[in-house]
C-alpha cells in the first residue's frame, strides 16, 4: 500500500530476528513467509523490519500486502458492506485468484502486475514487480495464514479492545459503530486462522515489548 504509516520500534527489530532464527532451520530458495494477525497488530511494520534484516543476510524479498487485494475499491467497500451486511466481511473480501496469480509469478521469476491501494487518495493503482533474483514473498494481512503456499507463518495476537485502539491511532478510518462492527466481525475471523502458525507474537500495545 502507499502511504501507509510505518514506524518501526524495537518490538519489532527484536521479533524479526527471532523470525530469522527460526527460519535458519528451514529457509530455501522461492520461500513465502506469510503475516497474520489483527487490525493494527504490526504485521505491515513486522514484515519491513524482517525484509531489513533478511537484506543484511544477502537475503532478497520482497512484501505483498493483502489489502491491496480486495475485491472491492476502498472508496465502495463500506457502502458494500452495508449493502451485504456485516457477514459479508471476512477473507473472502480478498480476491484470491489474483493472489494465488502473482504467487505464481514468484515462483516462476515472473514480471508481475498487481493492485497498489494508495492510502491518500483511496485509488487502486498498478504496480508491476520483477521476481527475478527474488529468494522469498512476505506476505502479510489480516487472513495472510490462510494460505497453503506459506511455508513459514507468523501471527500477531492482540485483544479485541487493543485492536479498536490501535485502529483509532492509525486514523485510517473513522471510528463509527458499523466500524466497530466491522473490526468484531474481522477479529472473529483472524482468530480462527490463527492455529497452525509457526509462530505467535504477542505485541502490548502500550509498552516496547512483546510475549513468544
């Protein structure tokens, strides 16, 4: 996404390296890293500082974010919403087919074109990538851990409270009633894609620390 807020804190330096530890044991060429977790857990800011650390290694990558991926635009998706209730949200919200695409496209060193939502003007560019030289895919969103060609997943636990606050801080979106509905809804879900991840980070949301 552009112009998305990344602040990088030493929660995160410290969870991507205990990522890479982790991944000493298993890491081979074309390998996909996939990031979970709720709203506002850090998952976009886990995967730049693991794709950081992964650079310093010799170790290329790049980061797909699912919210590029949504069926329906940013500026049509919560008069959708209202229109298809509220059990309409959850990952089938995501456009799994152009995903599955550029995963393709990864593991043949193809050119690639996806979607590129920009955070401004809430309009769905073009970007188009080489994965040619490209050693591993982080890819990360709210029901990242759903896919089957992750060999290796992350998930970022916070608590339904913390999530409403950490979306309030980002200020990506008003926080109404339906929004709260909405982040409910999602929480839900992520929840139950949580089992099987490789890994859980536990970020507190106020202090510079975080649990395995």
């Amino acid at each position: 996404m552009l112009n998305d807020k990344i602040t990088v804190t030493k929660k995160h330096l410290d969870a991507a390296e205990v990522i890479i530890q982790e991944l000493t044991k298993v890491l081979q060429p074309k390998f996909i890293i996939a990031i979970g977790g709720e709203v506002g857990s850090g998952k976009s800011t886990l995967a730049y500082a693991l794709a950081q650390k992964l650079k310093k290694k010799g170790i290329i990558s790049k980061i797909i974010d699912l919210d590029d991926f949504y069926k329906i635009p940013p500026k049509e998706r919560k008069a959708w919403r209202r229109a298809n209730s509220i059990e309409s949200v959850g990952s089938e919200e995501y456009d799994w087919h152009k995903i599955n695409h550029v995963i393709d496209d990864f593991y043949k060193d193809r050119e690639s074109t996806m979607p590129c939502v920009d955070l401004i003007t809430d309009e769905v560019d073009t970007l188009t990538t080489f994965f040619e030289g490209i050693d591993v895919l982080i890819i990360n969103g709210l029901y990242a851990t759903k896919l089957n060609q992750a060999n290796f997943k992350v998930f970022i636990e916070l608590t339904y409270d913390e999530t409403r606050e950490a979306q309030a801080y980002s200020g990506k979106e008003e926080m109404t009633e339906f929004r709260r509905q909405i982040l409910e809804r999602e929480h839900q879900m992520v929840q139950a894609l949580k089992h099987g991840s490789n890994l859980f980070f536990d970020f507190d949301a106020t202090l510079d620390k975080y649990h395995l």
